[in-house]
C-alpha cells in the first residue's frame, strides 16, 4: 500500500490497497535507549535499526494490528555517511522482517545537541487491524482465572537495560572484543569465539510478521504483553485485569546464560533482574486453558524461521489482597542455573576469575 | 477519533470516526534542530512543542491531509520533570492548533547520549485525505505557465537555519537577553522590550488546520510547499514539474526585520539567505490564475486569528535552459530595508553601534 515516489513533504500509504475497509488505526514511537551507545562503541551499528524496528512493531503486535509502515528519525551531530547507510539498511531489513514499508524519515544534524559520531533513533509505526474481523486486543474483561500465559522466547536482552548491562560490563573488567562468558542468544548461530559486545548486540526478535496470523487464527486470545522496560512484571501487569494476577515458573523456558552473568556479575537481586530484563521472555500470550496448546503449536511453527519458541510459562489466577499482580517462580534459581554450568568454559582457559 | 484510553502498548485511532471512508495516509517525521539549544540556553521550552508540530503537521498538509494523531519521541540525559511538563505541554498545546490528537509518546532518559539538561525531540504525524473526495497534491501534471504562487506569511524564523542564527547571535555581540535589535515575527504582539532569545524563539506558524479547509474548497490548487531546511528555492522547486520555474518579487510579501538582521550581520549573501531561512514565507500555495485571488481572500480570513496573511508572490513560466528553477527577485533589497529602517529604533536607545 505505501507510494514512496510521492515523496515531497512525507509518505503516502493506500490502506485500501493494504486490505482494510474499516482499520483501526494503532500506532507506536519507540527508541532503543543506551543499546546505541554500546553499538557505537563496537562500531558496529548493523543491527540497530532492526532492534528499532522491533522495538515498535511488537508493540503494535499486542494490539492485534499489523504494522503497515515505519518512519525513522535519526539525529547526529555531523552525519557520517557510512554510519548513516548502515543504520538505515538496518531499519529497512527490519521492516522487512516487520512486514512494513519505510515510508520516510528525517535526519538530522545537530551540533551542540550531539557531540561528534553519536546519534540517536527514534522509530514510529503505523499498524491496522480491521473492526468487526481482527479482535482488539487486550480484550481484559475475557481474562479469567486459568487462562493460560504462554512465554515466547526472546532472542537475548533485546533493547532494554543496557545502562545496567554496561556497568556490569565494566565491573566485569571484560573488554568489548573478548570472548563472550555466557551463551548467545539462542536464535543465532554465532561461532564460540563471540566477543562480548557482539553477544551484547543480539538484535531483538521481531515477532509482528510472524505472529499475526496466530493472533488472527482463534477468538481465545485475551491480551499480549511485549516485554520491554519495566520486565516480566510491569508488562504482563498492563494486560491483567486489577482482580487478577500472574504466575509464572521460570523452570519453564529455557533462559539465556546471559542473564545468569549479568545478575551474577552485576550482583543483582533476582527482583531487579525481572523489573529490568525480560529474562528469556520477548512477549507473554494470554489465552483460554483449552486453546493453549494449539496457540503454542502454532507459534512454534511461525518462530521456527527465527529459531524460537513458546512455552506454556504460567497461569492467571484471582488476586489475593496484598500479593503482587505478577509472581515469577524459581528465576533465582535458574539465573543461577543458567550461568553456572558455564563455568567449565570459563576455566578453560577465557576470562576465568578475573571478571569478578 | 482517537482513544487514549486504550493505552498500554501504543495509541489507537479510529479513522471512521474521524469521517474517513476510504482513506490515503499521509505521515511526516521531524524535528525542530538545532532550535533547541536557544531553548535550552534561554530555559523557555514552552513553545519548541509547537514548533514540533508545526514542522510534522505543515508538511502533512501539502498533501491536501488532515493532520490526525501526533506521537512525540523526547529523549534527555536525565529527566527533568519540570522541563518535560513544559515540553510536552506546548506539544499538546500545538497539536490543538493542528486540529490532531496527541494519542502517544516515548520519553527516554539516556545518561551517556545526551549530557544532563539536554534533550532531544522527534515529532510524528499520520493524516488522512479521503479518495474520491479530497484532491491529492501536489499535482505536478496540472501546472501551467501563468498559474499563481501565493506566498503565505511566516510567523518569523520557524524552525530551520538555527546553527546559523546562533552564529550570527554570537557575531553581533548581543546577549540572549538583550533587547532584540529587530522587530519580533507579525504575528505576535510582544512588547517593545522583547528579548533577543526570546524573538528568536517566537513559534512556528502552524497552518494545518487553518488551511485546510481553503485548500479542499477548490480544484485549482496545484502543490503546496512548506518552506523549511533548503528555504523558498529548496521547496517551491519540489512542486514544479523539470520544465517549469517560479519567479518570485519579494516586495510582494512584508519581510521581517530578523531576516535583515542576519543577513546584515551575518553578512550573508542572499542567496544563503534563500536557500537556508524561509525569508518571510512558511508556506507557497501553486494555484491557478483564475482562483488566486479567491485562494488569497479565503486564506486571509483563515489566517486572521493568528494575523498572518497570505500575498501573491509570483508566477510559473516555462523553465529557460541553464537558469534556475526558482529565482526570487529583490530579495537583497527587501532584506537591506526590512533591518535598515530599523535603524531609527536602535539610535534611540538600546544597542546601536555595537552589533556590527
């Protein structure tokens, strides 16, 4: 649907063309916060846009709506042209994988606002769902005790935190170029010999494409959460009616061991590990008991391109007076987990000790 | 249109509410530049979200577009709550100018991007004309020789060229506080003793919801140009068809003192002038010979609450080889008498002699 030969003063998008008669316009801004500054540092900016895009386009997923088209801002002191094409050819295979057309953006030059060779992104979406066919999510009036939460992987730290992730970065006295002392995200293949600040760098999994027709596919699904700031907790609480509440076990996904170093070196309690990170969840799926398992077959199937997975992570029950919205079982032992049977690796000979 | 209510993930809007049947979506990104470091200097950010707007809403608007929803990316070092209240404030201050609902946002704090009390601002807007119903512009086949440029006054500055408004501030030798050796933007009735910075901080006009009406009233408007970063030439020139030019007599429209002001001390040569600031026009309306004059009264009735008027400036011809596609006449002159005939004002008092 989109006309980007238009051009001129913005972009153009044909929503008619796009398949809507009667859209719902849902639409989000995001950015991916100091994750930059550790791209900038690594020089290697390649994936940012993708995490920018992600970061927008899940979020117009939880409403049911297919991201339709995506502007960028991109702001810097004095443009590098190289910096700038690989940032946007970023963005632009996000929106690929997204689904969406890059309609337009701006980029800017600000001395004095940014020092030389830092920028910063802003992204927007615009996504539709069709009134009368796709359901308007979340739908927190169906949540009832039961409903089953189903866990989709994400595929590492995605674009929130990393304020915290550098410091431990820096008490860990790891460079950026060293090997990695924890696992990669699951979704890539990346050889054993991973630095630090590449692993770091695991773009965020853009789930809105694939996921869509599995919202679409049933009338079960009560609510999605995307995982961003906040964690496991203050995203999943926004979808939960204030009588209900979540809990989940952390024995039932598989978590990144980065998370396990990050708590573990960074010395973090397991409560701010859940209210920073998304530890090893990208989205939480709401759905009925007796739709569950087929959700979670057929998530399976639309990740497998991505090499995730969905687990059934949880359950809705009443809230009890004075209990919080969302419990997360066991995450201190699997942080633990998760890092600790590392250990081998470390000792044979990387960074062992030392990163105390 | 728009349901705030929704909330969690993103905003929604409902385009059959807004009156949209079958609907083409028009977005544009901005941001307001290197304006923002004379905001912060002066600690008067009470309008730059009006600027905000204006720049995302006034480009929307050269598509014929109603300006719909506004979401804003504000990203700081550290959040100032005070500064943010302001900010975001006067951008939902300019979205109700812009006739468009503020249904969302993202404020980042980045420590490390962004030094403390420095922010940026990104604006997005997504409008909507109805096919069928509502022309779309610009309609290069359309232009003639002879059809009529309407040049509708700016309210000052606007938003584009600050670096170089900065430099000339630093040349003149004033402070941001001193008295403003030049008469403020014409649609603002400041007093006498209006400061520099302030001055130069007046808002940027926004037209949108004023203008649109006028424009959807006839069929004889050909192209709209918002005149921003690359000023008249930069802008009229991406509306006209390769074999069409515009000639514009710059005593036909009433050019502010602060652009003779910058010229004179900065010393720039006009054509700099030209192609960086809007000299006096925020907006070029191509219409045809026929309607101008009604074009002209109609804008003028709607631009009188915010006493801005609108002029006719020049004409279309047929594009001679080797000569540019925008040539505006007298320019140098108007400049030299915009600031000149000020002279009267600066010997009476306030900081003659010492701004050269």
């Amino acid at each position: 649907g989109s006309n980007p030969e238009l051009g001129g003063f913005g972009g153009s998008f044909d929503l008619e063309k796009a398949g809507y008669k009667n859209p719902m316009l849902v639409s989000g801004t995001d950015g991916v916060g100091t994750k930059l500054l550790l791209a900038q540092k690594m020089k290697k900016c390649c994936d940012i846009g993708v995490d920018l895009v992600a970061m927008c386009a899940n979020d117009v997923l939880t409403h049911n709506a297919e991201s339709l088209f995506f502007l960028d801002y991109y702001a810097c002191g004095s443009l590098t042209l190289d910096v700038a094409r690989e940032v946007v050819s970023g963005i632009a295979r996000g929106c690929k994988m997204a689904g969406c057309a890059l309609i337009g953006g701006e980029t800017a030059e600000m001395p004095g606002v940014y020092p030389t060779g830092s920028y910063d992104l802003a992204g927007f979406v615009v996504g539709a769902y069709e009134k009368g066919r796709d359901r308007p999510l979340p739908c927190l009036e169906e949540v009832i005790p039961g409903d089953v939460i189903i866990g989709v992987m994400s595929s590492g730290i995605h674009s929130n935190g990393y304020s915290l992730v550098r410091r431990v970065v820096e008490i860990s006295g790891l460079e950026l170029n060293d090997p990695a002392p924890f696992e990669e995200g699951k979704s890539l293949v990346l050889p054993l010999s991973t630095k630090t600040g590449e692993s770091l760098l695991t773009p965020t999994a853009i789930y809105s494409k694939l996921l869509l027709p599995v919202l679409r596919s049933t009338n079960q699904i009560r609510a999605v959460a995307h995982i961003t700031g906040g964690g496991i907790v203050g995203n999943l609480k926004r979808v939960l009616p204030s009588n209900m509440a979540a809990i989940l076990d952390a024995r039932s996904w598989p978590l990144q061991s980065v998370f396990g170093w990050i708590a573990s070196v960074g010395n973090l309690h397991t409560d701010e590990m859940l209210k920073t990170f998304n530890c090893g969840l990208g989205l939480c799926i709401v759905t009925s008991q007796s739709t569950a398992d087929d959700v979670i077959m057929k998530c399976n199937d639309a990740l497998s391109s991505i090499n995730l997975k969905s687990y059934k992570v949880g359950k809705v029950v009443l809230k009890k007076e004075n209990t919080e919205s969302v419990a997360v079982n066991h995450l201190t032992e699997m942080l633990y987990k998760s890092y600790s049977h590392k250990t081998p690796k470390l000792t044979n000979g990387i960074a062992s000790g030392d990163h105390g």
